[in-house]
C-alpha cells in the first residue's frame, strides 16, 4: 500500500520545477492549504536541511509561511534537490 503512494509522490515532485517554486516564494500570502504543506516539508526536513533553524526541542524555530520562504525557499535549487534527495 505504501509503496504505490511512494512513487505517486516522487512521480509528482518530478513534475515541480525552479520555476514553480519562485512562483510558491513570490506569494506574499499562499492560497489556503499551501503553508500547511510547506509547514509539513518543514517538519520532514528539520535536522536534515541546515537552512531549517531549530529550537532547543529541535523542531522548526519559524514554522510559518514567511519561514518557508525564507529557510527553505531562500535558494530554490538547493530545496528542490533537498526534496528530491529525501
């Protein structure tokens, strides 16, 4: 069961871009549901990705939109290699 979703998911980040990124960072206010998703990346990426700051408990010190922008998205290649590494 997993295993097809695996590959769905790796199927779809395949079809992500730079350009779509710049796109997500040039937002000043994501449609609802898109900052959840980055909030999710945060988390999954925490303690792997050094842009992603973390407080002393070890989770995401600026959780939030303007956080993923700034940690995340501050070099759109290097997350989406970041992403399709994970």
């Amino acid at each position: 069961f997993a295993e097809p979703m695996a590959k769905k998911a790796i199927d779809a980040l395949e079809t992500v871009g730079k350009k779509d990124l710049g796109e997500c960072k040039s937002m000043s206010l994501p449609p609802k549901g898109i900052d959840d998703v980055f909030n999710a990346v945060m988390v999954l990426l925490s303690g792997m990705d050094p842009n992603i700051q973390l407080n002393k408990q070890g989770k995401p010190k600026n959780m939030g939109w303007e956080g993923a922008k700034e940690e995340m998205m501050g070099n759109v290649n290097e997350f989406l290699d970041t992403l399709r590494k994970f």
